[in-house]
C-alpha cells in the first residue's frame, strides 16, 4: 500500500470518527483545541504538498478531468455551506467575519477550521462569563 492511499484511509477514518463524535456527543460548542490543532497540521500538510509539487499542482488537479472539476465544485460548495453556517454565530461574537470570510476564500478549510477555533473559544469565554454572572445574580437573590 502506497503512503498516499494510507493518507487517505487515515483521513477516511478520522472523518467517520469526526461524524460518529458529531452524532452522538451532542456538543454546543466546540472544541477550540481540536480545532486549532486540526487546522494547524491541515495546514503543515498543505505546505508539504506545496513544497513538494508545487501551487500549480492545485490547478492541475482540479482542472484535468471531469473528476478533478466535481471535487473543485465540492470543496467550494462545501467549504460555503459551512461559512454560511458559522458567519452568523461569528458576528454574535464580534469576529470580523469579512477578513475570516477572505483568509476562507484563500486557504478553503485551513482558515475555516482556524476560525471555528476562534468562534469556539470566544463562545467558551462567552459562556463562562454568563456562568459566572449568572451564579452571583443567584447568590444576590439569596441573601
């Protein structure tokens, strides 16, 4: 088995894991951890590519068939749909949802994993906040 084909069965079973994760732990925030890390070593991973065969190697892929055309109209369309979903708890948050939308546009899920870090944690904080207030405003009604 080539390294390529183990790259992707590793990206096959960590997708299914991601999805099962999805599913069944019923999270409403994110982790920012996981997300950092997953879009720092996307990220690491892309350099190498770039690195190894260059930034024309994208086009190539994408343009030389039929196949490579579908899988460039995925990525987009996927890559959207997400930022579709995420800009608006992006804004509720304060992030400049225009520079993220552009770094998306550039870099595809490298910066939409990194802004979901972001958002992750600006909620986490947010969340922690109302927590924290919300438990003195009981106390003050206690006493």
């Amino acid at each position: 088995m080539s390294t390529l084909e183990i790259i992707w069965i590793a990206a096959t079973l960590g997708g299914a894991f991601a999805l099962l994760t999805i599913l069944f732990v019923k999270r409403e925030i994110g982790n920012p951890t996981v997300a950092a890390m997953l879009s720092g070593g996307f990220g690491a991973f892309t350099a190498m590519q770039i690195w190894q065969e260059g930034v024309t190697g994208f086009w190539i892929n994408h343009t030389q068939d039929l196949t490579g055309v579908q899988v460039w109209w995925d990525l987009v369309m996927c890559v959207m749909i997400a930022l579709f979903f995420i800009a608006p708890r992006a804004r509720k948050v304060g992030m400049n949802v225009p520079l993220w939308a552009l770094a998306v546009s550039c870099t595809a899920s490298i910066a939409l994993l990194a802004m979901a870090a972001r958002l992750f944690w600006l909620e986490h904080q947010n969340t922690a906040k109302t927590g924290a207030s919300n438990t003195g405003q009981a106390q003050s009604q206690g006493s």
